[in-house]
C-alpha cells in the first residue's frame, strides 16, 4: 500500500482541528487493510473528506454522508477526486429517517458527525438498523473531554452485551492532537456490534 499516496494532501489534526490524526488514519489502516478489501463502509459525517479518503485506499466501496454540499462534499470530492470508489450523499442524519437513502449492508460504519450524546446514540442506532447484523462502528473525539461521544459509547456497551469496544485507536490520554485542549482517553475506537 503506497502511503505517500493515501496521505497526499492530508492533515494531521494539529493542522485542521475537524479532521483525525495522522495516527488514527495509521490505525485504520493498519486494522482494516485487509479485512476492508471486500466490504463496504458508510461514514456518518464526511466534512473535508479526509478520512474518506483513506477509508477509500481500504474498502470496496465508501457511501459518506454529509449534511451540506457546499463547501463540505465539494471539497471532499476534490480531495478525492482520483478515488472511484466512493458515492457521496447530502443527507441531515438527524433531520429525518434513512429509509431514503437505500443504503447497502454495509459492514462497518464510522460515525463522525454530531458529537453531542443524543447525536452519537442517534447514529449508532441508525447505523445497526440499517448495517450488516455483524459489523464493525470506528468514533472519532472519544477522548475530547467537551463532547458527548465517550459516555454515549459506554452506555450502549453497558446496556447491550452484543456491543463492545475492541481496539482504542489515535493518539493517547493526554495528546494534544487538537490544539487548546487535551484528550482524556483515546482519540477512538473501534467497537464490534453482532446480533446474535
């Protein structure tokens, strides 16, 4: 896998407080190289398309979703403009259903978008109704102390024993990834979900 090309044009999130950490993007590609040939990811959230763009370079297929065009999927599809893999869809998660979307089963899901608590509970709801009956979910800001990822994460895993956290990925308790704050547990996760 030719990394100058996955990384080409890609900020680390000291550079672009919206985005992930090169370290992250090194963790997903290290977790999902292989696995992630022959299945299809839906990210929630796509801002810049940075992380899409590596999410691209490790799955089959990438659906991301974003609430606005202008400038988000624009700037997403020129900084992925050289990817043919991925489908790109105007969509605000919370404003209504996702019957629309005909979505595919896909098989993982990474959830980047609304970081209060009933946002991350609203999109992980979504993304086990409408995802394959095994998958893998990926959070980003987990460790950001001012939103309301981390506890909407362990609530789902305390109240449902089919969805556990399997892999801490990013920087660190402690990093500065994203300057004027410091983390105060992981970057991310990846969780496995299976209905059993």
């Amino acid at each position: 896998m030719d990394k100058e090309l996955i990384f080409q044009n890609i900020p680390d999130k000291r550079e672009y407080k919206n985005t992930t950490s090169l370290k992250f993007k090194e963790d997903l590609i290290e977790y999902f190289s292989e696995t992630g040939k022959d299945q299809t990811i839906l990210e929630v959230g796509t801002n810049h398309g940075h992380t899409t763009r590596i999410l691209s370079f490790l799955f089959k297929e990438v659906i991301t979703l974003d609430w606005k065009e202008e400038p988000n999927l624009r700037i997403a599809k020129e900084i992925c403009h050289d990817r043919n893999n991925i489908k790109y869809i105007e969509k605000d998660v919370y404003a209504s259903s996702w019957d629309d979307l005909n979505l595919p089963k896909y098989n993982v899901s990474f959830i980047d978008c609304g970081h209060e608590y009933e946002h991350v509970i609203s999109d992980i709801k979504n993304c086990i109704i409408y995802g394959a009956t095994e998958q893998y979910l990926i959070f980003d800001d987990y460790g950001h102390p001012k939103t309301g990822v981390k506890r909407a994460i362990q609530d789902i895993c305390s109240n449902n024993e089919d969805f556990n956290i399997i892999q801490y990925i990013g920087e660190g308790k402690g990093s500065d990834c994203r300057p004027g704050l410091l983390l105060t547990d992981w970057e991310g996760v990846i969780c496995k979900y299976t209905l059993e």
